[in-house]
C-alpha cells in the first residue's frame, strides 16, 4: 500500500520561506511523477509543482522563480521549497504521486502566511 507522509507547513510571515518534504512508502518511489497541489479555502485544487521520474519540474505561474520542487530517491521524498512567501499562498498543501493509472494523494499540510 502506497502511502505519502507530508511534513514541513506552519506559519510564516510574508517574504519568508518554507520547506515541505513528503516521504512515499509502499513502493518504487523513482518511478513516479511528482506534484504538490494546494486548495485554498473555498477553492479547487490546484497544480503548484511537478517533478518527472526524469527530474523534469513545471511550476505554475503564480509561484515560477519562487518555488522549488526537487526529489531525493534515495530518501523517497521530494521537496518544495517555497521563498518570498506571500498572503495568496495560504492554503493546504497536498503531495501527489501518480505512475501510470495509479494516482496517490497526502494527507495534507497546511501553509498560512500572515503578519
């Protein structure tokens, strides 16, 4: 059973930084895509960042040259590291790992950025 363990969300004041990490047991972490998502209150869930098996990443606009997304096979976790923080990037934060017709979800991490 595949199972995703997210860590790393708090409080931050805007222009700060954050870094989420989410951990995949269960399964050959390499061969998996990638993603965080996060929903906003009231929201849909959105693409934040994604990672290939390859290491390719895409971002969304709202957070290109702000965010990283990165993986570490070895540790089965990929990361976000998320900079300049600002007020419009509060929400949960969601670690997906798909491979195939297999599509994996965290549980959530929540990312509230206020002064």
């Amino acid at each position: 059973q595949v199972q995703l363990v997210e860590s790393g969300g708090g409080l931050v004041q805007p222009g700060g930084s954050l870094r989420l990490s989410c951990a995949l047991s269960g399964s050959i972490f390499s061969s998996y895509g990638m993603a965080w998502y996060r929903q906003a209150p009231e929201k849909q869930r959105d693409l934040v960042a994604a990672i290939t098996s390859l290491s390719r990443t895409t971002y969304s606009a709202s957070v290109e040259g702000r965010f990283t997304i990165s993986r570490d096979n070895a540790k089965n976790t990929v990361y976000l590291q998320m900079n300049s923080l600002k007020p419009e990037d509060t929400a949960v934060y969601y670690c997906n790992a798909a491979l195939l017709q297999r599509n994996y979800w965290g549980q959530g991490t929540q990312v509230t950025v206020s002064s």
